[in-house]
C-alpha cells in the first residue's frame, strides 16, 4: 500500500488532533479490533 501525500493543512482538516490520526490509522490497521 502506498502512502497518499498530504500537506499539512489537509491532514489538519482531515484530522485535527493527532489523537484523532492515531485512532484513524488503528481503525484502517485493524478494523475489526
């Protein structure tokens, strides 16, 4: 899988925290838990 490129104002809006990335990229890591 290929890592998207994102400036930082898009993470900012896509995110905000990095809490809410962290539990972001857990729930694509392991969907199920």
């Amino acid at each position: 899988m290929r890592a998207l490129e994102t400036s930082l104002l898009e993470w900012q809006k896509r995110y905000g925290t990095e809490e809410a990335c962290a539990q972001a990229l857990t729930k694509q890591r392991w969907p199920e838990g």
